[in-house]
C-alpha cells in the first residue's frame, strides 16, 4: 500500500483505462491519506481557502506548476479567497494513481 511519502515522491505517468483506474477500495484507501480531499464524480477535490486574492493566485500558480510538471492537469475554479482543485484520469475515466499523486503534491504546497 502506497504512504503520503510515496505519493509525494512519485511522478505521473501515462495511464490506460484497461489496467490503471482504480477500484473502490483502493480509492477509500489513498483518499484516507489525503485529508479534506474527497470523491466527486469521476474525481476527487478540495477547497483551499485564503486571507486574500493575491495568496489564492499564488497558490494557483504554484499547483500550475505542479500540473505542468507532472503532464497531469487538474479543474480549477478559482474566486478571490478560494480556490476548488478537482482531479481526474480522462484517459482512464476515472481515478488512477496520477490523481493521487497531484492532490498530494498539492497539499503539501500548503504543509498538509
């Protein structure tokens, strides 16, 4: 079973919808490592909130580059204290590992 270090330590990689969506159990499992994060459709997703307009955008720039990093891009919907981050596998429809990895990578942007 995958820790929040190994989240955080991993990278995304190309996914196939034949062998890479995750099932119900092992989504449930690493939801449970990510704390606020929860399932919504086909994904997961969170609301950051912030003091401010120009902290949201820092950390809306900083999940960019997350995403850029990690060729894995979430939704965003972004208000002036407020960000919703939401991510899913279009390739799998669903969830796979890479939505996992990002959220991670994402909440440790803020010491989660």
């Amino acid at each position: 079973m995958r820790t929040l270090s190994d989240l955080l330590n991993a990278r995304c990689r190309p996914r196939r919808p034949d062998t890479d969506r995750l099932d119900a159990d092992r989504i449930e499992a690493l939801l449970a490592l990510l704390p606020g994060w929860t399932r919504e459709g086909a994904g997961i997703a969170k609301t950051f909130r912030f003091p401010d307009y120009h902290r949201t955008m820092a950390f809306v720039n900083a999940v960019a580059w997350i995403a850029h990093r990690e060729d894995h891009h979430p939704d965003l919907t972004v208000s002036y204290a407020s960000c919703r981050v939401y991510f899913s596998t279009h390739d799998t429809g669903g969830l796979s590992e890479n939505d996992f990895i990002c959220a991670a990578k994402v909440e440790a942007l803020l010491g989660g």
